[in-house]
C-alpha cells in the first residue's frame, strides 16, 4: 500500500511539475508574440521564479507535437559551433536559441565570479583587443600605436606562480610586441586558421602580421585607406574582411589580391561613420552599426543590405554589434547604455537589457558581449568602471563586478571557448580575467 501512495504522490509531482511548465510556456509565448501587459500578468499570477524570456517554443511544441519537437543533437548538427573540438562543443553547450530553449539552467559562472589573472600596460589607452579563434592568445592594441600578442596559458601560469617571472624570460606572457602603425591602433583581428593578426589604424591603414615568426617586427602586406579605420571582421575562410571606417560606406576586401568592393546602390550605406562590424559564423550575413543610429543586415555573398534596423537605440549611436553563434540574432548595445537582442527572422527587438549605470552619462563607445556559453551579456558601465551583466534569455540583472581600472573601459573582448575576458581601458592597461575551474583545455 505504502509503494502506491509513493507512486501516486511521485505522480502528482509530476503533473505540478508539467503545469509550471506549461504556464511558463505560455507567459514566453504571450512575452513573445507582444502581449506584455497580459504576459506581465500571468506571470505575477502564478509567481515564475525565475523571470520567463519571450519564446517561441509553444507555438512550435503545438504544432508538431512533443514527440516531433527538433532535439539539441539535431540543431547542434544544423548550427555546429565552429573551431571547437567535441568536447568543448559539449561544454559550452548549443549557445542562445529562444525558440526552442525557455528554461535553462547555466553551468557557466556569473562574470561577477571572475578575477584579474594578468595586466599588462602599454604606454598610451589600451583602445583595442582581440582572441585567437581557439582562445589561447590575446592582442591588445593602444594608441601609442603598439600591439601586444600575449599567450593564455603563460597568463595564467604567472598568476598561479608555477613560473618565476624575474628570471624565466621564456615564459612572459608576451610573446610578440609589434610596432608598424603611426598612429592609434583601434581594432585587431585574428585570422581563422593562419598566423595572422590584422590591425586597423587611424594611420589609414590595415596591416597584416605573421605573428608565428618570432624575429618579425613588421607587416608583410599593406592595406591603404582614404579614411582612418574603426572596425573590421574576418570571413571565416580567412579570404576576405569587411571594414567600417569613418566614411558612411562598407569596404569588403579581398586580402590576397587586396581589391575593394562596395554596395552599388547608394541607398544600402549608412549616413555617418561605421563603428562595429561583423561577420556571422556561417557568413550568410554580416552586419553593421553607425553614429547614424542604425543597423544594417548585409547578404555576405551578394554584399547587399537586405535590412536595416532605423534608430535601433532610440536615435542613439550605435557603438556596437555582433552575432550569436547559431546566427538567429544580433546583440547591440547604443550611447543611450541599453544592450539590445534582435531576433533576424521577425527584424524586431527581442529582449532590452536595461540597467546599466551610465544611462545620460556615457561618452565613449562600449561594447556588448556574450559570454563563452551565450547564457550572460556583459557590458562594461563607463560611470562606475563596473562589469553590468545580464541572463541573456529572461533579462535578469547579475551582480556587479568591478573592473579595477581607472580610466573608461574602451574595449572588451569575451575568449570563445572558455570563462575568460579581457578589458582595454584609456588608464593604458589590459586586464585578463578568468574563471579557473571552467577552464577548457
């Protein structure tokens, strides 16, 4: 008798458990489909702990069917996560999808739980950063027009003190110093699979450096501008960049014969200077932002802007933008310190990450970032020298972490594969941070 009351109240459970599950569906759906105030409601009724993101995942599951609804394996195989090894693919999971995913459960750490592993300090603001595509090095460029190329596990080891830093020369974290630019050094990107570090300058010029030579001081292949570069993005073939410059028009370059192409119609540019660009992983499109306020969806074959996102931050610039993993959404932060999730098949906002201190304070251009496993957008508040940081798919603010820099945080750059960032500041430091047990080898 004992073993059926078990089995009936092991039942019971159950179905509570399923009409939670229920109700939180139909609280993302109403988030989802624009009924705010009725969603608003509902959840309050029925005290969702924590907050329900706006999701798409019940009009799908009535649709097809429990039983049919599309597994993770599947839409892992559709959107493989690229330059990772199975087991990082495991571990830091499928990436953001809110069409398919209301409630999960993060195994990556809050970013207020990382700390300083490593500084290093230029002789100008540190304006720009950048990791290698397996997240093993680091460059960081200032504008005392220097870049510095620093190497993950030899950070790591001096802040665990397994090596003496005063006499093994062989083991400094910085492993290449580069000096070829004439001016400020304001964005870095690694090749996809060669040993190539591209810097962008207000010299005017984009510069290509094979780091994997040690005696090489300086660039072996030239890109001349008319205006001062802000921003670029490799293909990930490695055989073509787009770049953002302070004229209002996209370049698209061909890095091996160094041949520039651009939109044809004069209706696909922007109005104002370019200030974020970037290529989704798979490269169907790339995407850019503007002091003009907007957000421009390119066709990356056809180079066509096939949508644009008009005062995407209120009229606000628009100081960055970048792509999740499976290329569903744009995340993009604006000078009004809101960071914003756009979902690319309904062209609309998704979720505003709100909150951030510097709201009617920021001057400087910041950037939004994912982290490593897409659970948490992080964005750096200029007020405080704070780390703002959110659960990407229900909005709830995270704790704060204090970045230690005395000057604003003018760029921050989040490793793809494991827990650890770094930030550039105009107090001539970058910091690495890092979270030490959820480290991917």
């Amino acid at each position: 008798m004992k073993e059926i009351m078990d089995s009936e109240d092991s039942i019971d459970k159950n179905i509570v458990k399923n009409r939670e599950l229920l109700y939180r569906l139909m609280v993302s759906q109403l988030y989802y489909d624009g009924h705010t105030g009725l969603a608003t409601s509902l959840s309050t009724l029925i005290q969702a702990d924590p907050p329900c993101p706006p999701a798409d995942r019940l009009y799908h599951l009535t649709m097809i069917g429990l039983k049919h609804e599309p597994d993770r394996q599947k839409r892992n195989e559709q959107n493989p996560v690229l330059g990772l090894n199975p087991i990082q693919e495991i571990l830091i999971g499928p990436g953001l999808d809110l069409e398919f995913e209301t409630d999960v459960i993060s195994t990556a750490p809050e970013p207020a739980l990382y700390e300083t592993a490593y500084v290093t300090s230029h002789k100008g603001p540190c304006r720009a950063g950048a990791f290698s595509v397996d997240g093993q090095l680091i460059a960081t460029g200032s504008v005392d027009a220097s870049i510095k190329i620093l190497d993950v596990d030899r950070m790591l080891a001096k802040s665990s003190a397994e090596i003496d830093n005063t006499t093994d020369t062989q083991s400094h974290p910085v492993i290449r110093t580069l000096y070829d630019h004439a001016e400020e050094v304001t964005c870095l990107e690694f090749h996809p699979s060669s040993t190539i570090l591209l810097s962008g300058s207000k010299d005017c010029h984009i510069k290509m450096f094979d780091y994997g030579k040690a005696s090489v001081k300086k660039a072996h292949k030239v890109i001349s501008e008319s205006e001062q570069i802000r921003c670029m993005s490799f293909h990930p073939s490695g055989d073509f960049i787009v770049v953002g410059t302070n004229s209002p028009i996209v370049r698209l370059y061909d890095i091996n014969t160094s041949q520039c192409y651009v939109g044809a119609a004069p209706t696909y540019h922007h109005t104002a200077a370019i200030t974020s660009i970037k290529f989704s992983p798979g490269a169907k499109y790339f995407t850019s932002s503007s002091r003009d306020g907007s957000i421009k969806l390119w066709d990356g074959v056809s180079n066509k802007c096939v949508n644009t996102f008009h005062k995407a931050h209120g009229g606000a610039e628009v100081c960055s933008v970048t792509f999740s993993r499976n290329g569903k959404y744009i995340l993009s932060s604006g000078k009004d310190s809101t960071v914003k999730l756009w979902e690319l098949s309904t062209s609309r906002c998704l979720i505003a990450y709100t909150g951030a201190g510097t709201t009617g304070k920021q001057e400087h251009r910041a950037q939004a970032v994912f982290n490593h496993t897409e659970d948490y957008v992080m964005f750096p508040d200029e007020a405080t020298t704070s780390l703002c940081a959110w659960n990407s798919r229900n909005a709830s603010r995270q704790q704060l972490l204090s970045l230690g820099h005395n000057g604003p945080v003018r760029m921050i750059v989040h490793s793809p594969h494991s827990a650890a960032f770094v930030t550039c500041s105009d107090d001539f430091r970058a910091r690495f941070w890092y979270k030490k047990h959820l480290h991917v080898l």
